[in-house]
C-alpha cells in the first residue's frame, strides 16, 4: 500500500514504479526516455519534411 498526501503524487509513484519494472537502474530509464524523445523529434521533423517536400513538388 502507498501512503501518500493526495491521490496525484500516489498516481505518479505508481507510474513511477510501472515504468521501472522494465529497467535495472533509474538511470537506464532516464536513458531511454531520452532516447526516445530524440526519436520522437527525428520523426517529427521527418514527417514535416515529406509533408514540404511534396508540397514543393506541386509547385
């Protein structure tokens, strides 16, 4: 059982806890959340590109 002030901060110790189940070390998940933020900022600057170049090519 979690004890805690108010139902926001136990919501986010359970997602804390669910997230580290998959890693070693707190580390290794702050690892991971960085990497797929880069992979999510390379996506979306891929997509844009696409979406400029085909408008570029209707021109």
């Amino acid at each position: 059982m979690i004890f805690t002030k108010n139902k926001a901060s136990a919501l986010q110790t359970l997602k804390q806890r669910w997230e580290m189940q998959n890693y070693e070390s707190l580390d290794e998940l702050l690892t991971a959340k960085k990497i797929q933020k880069k992979q999510n900022i390379i996506e979306y600057g891929v997509a844009n590109y696409e979406k400029y170049r085909l408008f570029a090519w209707n021109d």
